[in-house]
C-alpha cells in the first residue's frame, strides 16, 4: 500500500481515538504529537515529486522527428512530385501555403535555447493538418512526432496568429465602395440589387463544457457556439460574430451581436439607398425567416399567409440570393474537417479556432480569384415586363405601378420590401422566375 495512504489511515484512527476515548491529559498530548509528526511526514511526502522514466519518449525524439516526421518526408514529397495530394493534404496548394507562411511565419517561429524548437513551417503544417483532417491532436503527434501537449499548444499559438495576421488582410470592415462592388457582384451573379451580402448562423459543435449544465445545448440535442456570418456572391465571410451559446436563436444572437449595432448605428459604411431604374431601393443583407424584417435586412414573406404570385417570386429571388451563406458554410466545413466531429477543447480555443478557418476560407478563395479570375457562374439577362412569355401570370403585368393605400401606412421595412418585390416582377424580372415561382421550387 502507498505510504501516503497508510500515513492518512493512521492519522484518522488516531484521530478518532483522541476526540472519543476518555483519557489523562498526558496521554492526549502524546497523541497530539504523534499526530504531528505523521502530518509532517504526509506533507513532506506531498511535495517529493516523482522521477520521469525518461525526459523525452524516443518516438518525439529530434532524431526521430527528422527521419520519420511528415513535414520533412510525406510534405516534401507530395511538394516535389503530387501536388494534388499536396493540396488534399493542407488544404492548399505549395504556392499558397508559401505565401501563408511569409505572413505567419515569423509569429510562431520560436528561439533555440535548451533544445532544438519546432520549425515554423511545420508548426504551420501541424496546424493546417489538424483543421483539415479532423483527427485528434494524439494522433497529430504521431505522424509529426511531437507530443500531444506539444500538438496542442501549437495549434491554439499558430491559430492565435492566423487570426491576429489575416483578419485585416482578408476580411476588413468593408467601405462604401466595397459595399458598392459586394453588391454589384450579387446583381450580376445572383440578380438582387443592392444587396450587401447573406446572413445566417451555424452551430460549431464541440464537446460539453465542464459545469457548463445547458448553456451550450441546442435545439439539435448537441452542445455548440454559434456562428453568424454574412457572405458575399464569391462565399467569403465579410463580416462574423463568433462565440454565443448554442442555446440561443438566431435572431437573438443577431440581436445582441457587434453586427446588428453596427448596423443602427450606421457605422459600418453602408451606402444611402439609391434608384434602381424608378425605384428607390435600400442596401441590404438577405436572411431566412428566423431573423427580423428591418431597413437594412429582408426576410421572405411568411409561408403561413397566402401568397400571391408577386411575393412568392419575392420569396424566389430571395432564396436564391440567401444560398450564397449555406453554400460559404457548406464549404468552410468541407474544407476543413474539424467541423465534422465535436471540437474537444476549452471553449475560448474553440473560438480561435473557428476565427482561425474563417481567416484561411477568406485567403484561399481570394488568392484563387486572384490567380485565375473565374468567369460568373452565370450571366443572367434581366427582362422586363413586355418580354415575358405570356402565360396566366400575365394578370400581374403594371403591379408594380399599382401601389395599395395600405403600403403607405406599413413600417418603412415593409415598404421596402414592398419595392424590392414591385421590381421583381416589372423590370427586374427573370426569365425563369415565374415557373420556380408557381412550382413553390425554392
């Protein structure tokens, strides 16, 4: 039996002994010292620590780091030889990882002292491999040959960094002309003027928090942070909010974030609304109907109510513009895997991480639009009234001059929304938006 335990044992029964049993004053103090002296020797046994069997384990070794480390094996020759695998791998081409490490390099390159450190480039790799694979930073150490707490502590630095390095480069509070091209982009590739960008939430699962009780449990029966981003028409984040308790909505999250005061504020930028042929139409963000209607975001027309044809194609052409953020989300967590499984550590480095992918989202798509400017996915010709094919929605023809008398008492969110569907239908309109709207096909 552990000395320890046999000493705690024995302080107990004598313990007992003193406080119940009867006894001359004498015989109490000889206890009382007893008792002293076994306390000192259980604190002197407290504090001796025990001797590692060895200082480093011979798989983490330098030696073995060198010879069988994927940075300087696998990496190296997928580089030289496979640049698809290469790009599988990191999630990146050879040039672009290039590029990331000139710019975060000298952040997590670290000092000789007692020991040789980790090389920047592959602490990057570790990092890059971690968010790509979804593997556990265990298994991380394995195939690099570090230690598991070695893996972790440079992946929450390498994040940090990411993060603190790319956030400017790649997602800046947007200007008044940047709104202006976000929003140029939206018309010519998703036809929906003056919008701004798309704005939706997605739950970041990750692992229950200690004492955490329900706090992060969501209505998916998973504990998460929520994630609001708004996307432009090429799904990179413009602007995101990151750290709110899966617990809550997300209109409520939206309601108490960074984003939504800025927005009432006006201190985000945003361009005064301006005419687009004889209507006068607000900049704008697209959302579902989980969010509220306001001046500066539209929501679909409630599907409880009986839609005519004009909002219905509202509805449509909201839809499809709104895609753009599921489509961004849908590939962040493509791309990097870590999003595939319940992210297992402290939450506040959960945080950095998902900051972190949002950050190498941005600067991959972007370095690829600058590579190779791609042709949009579709030029769409806008038609106006007198060229649609005539069919039985021909009843909606001049509806959009029919302005009803109730629009003029409605909120002014309501009225512009009222115009963005008058212009939907008139000259704004879309060859095949009628039939998707009269097939409910969105």
């Amino acid at each position: 039996m552990d000395n320890k335990i046999m000493i705690t044992e024995a302080i107990k029964h004598l313990i007992k002994i003193y406080l119940k049993t009867p006894m001359m004053h004498y015989r109490k103090e000889k206890i009382r010292l007893t008792l002293l002296k076994l306390y000192s020797i259980y604190v002197a046994l407290s504090k001796r620590k025990s001797k590692r069997s060895v200082w480093v384990r011979p798989i983490y070794s330098v030696e073995q780091r060198f010879r069988q480390c994927d940075s300087n094996n696998l990496v190296t020759m997928l580089r030289a030889t496979d640049p698809s695998l290469h790009f599988n791998y990191l999630r990146m081409d050879v040039g672009t990882f290039e590029h990331l490490l000139s710019i975060v390099g000298p952040g997590i390159e670290k000092q000789t002292n007692i020991r040789e450190p980790i090389v920047s480039h592959t602490r990057l790799q570790i990092c890059l491999r971690y968010l790509a694979s979804g593997d556990s930073m265990r298994s991380i150490g394995y195939a690099f040959r570090v230690s598991p707490n070695t893996v972790s502590q440079i992946i929450h630095e390498t994040c940090d960094e990411i993060w603190l390095k790319l956030k400017d480069l790649v997602m800046p509070i947007p200007s008044k002309d940047a709104w202006t091209k976000i929003a140029e982009d939206f018309e010519a590739m998703w036809n929906f003027p003056h919008c701004m960008g798309a704005i939706d939430g997605k739950h970041i699962v990750i692992e229950a928090p200690p004492h955490s009780g329900s706090f992060y449990y969501n209505y998916k029966k998973t504990h998460s942070l929520n994630l609001t981003g708004i996307a432009d028409a090429h799904y990179r984040f413009i602007l995101v909010d990151v750290g709110a308790e899966g617990r809550r909505s997300d209109a409520g999250v939206f309601a108490n974030s960074k984003l939504k005061s800025g927005l009432d504020a006006n201190t985000l930028n945003v361009p005064p609304s301006s005419p687009v042929d004889q209507y006068e139409l607000p900049f704008v963000l697209v959302a579902d109907e989980a969010y509220p209607l306001s001046p500066y975001l539209m929501r679909p027309y409630p599907k409880s109510s009986q839609l005519d044809l004009k909002k219905k194609v509202f509805n449509y052409r909201l839809s499809r513009a709104r895609q753009v953020i599921e489509r961004t989300f849908g590939i962040l967590a493509a791309r990097w895997r870590i999003f595939r499984r319940p992210i297992n550590t402290y939450v506040s480095k959960a945080e950095k991480i998902v900051l972190a992918t949002i950050c190498l989202h941005n600067f991959i798509i972007t370095k690829e639009l600058q590579k190779e400017r791609r042709p949009q996915e579709r030029q769409y010709l806008q038609y106006n009234g007198h060229d649609r094919q005539q069919t039985s929605l021909g009843i909606i023809r001049n509806i959009g001059n029919q302005i009803n008398r109730d629009v003029i008492s409605r909120n002014l969110s309501s009225i512009y929304r009222e115009r963005f569907a008058n212009y939907f239908v008139n000259e704004g309109a879309v060859q095949w938006q009628w039939e998707k709207a009269e097939n409910n096909e969105f």
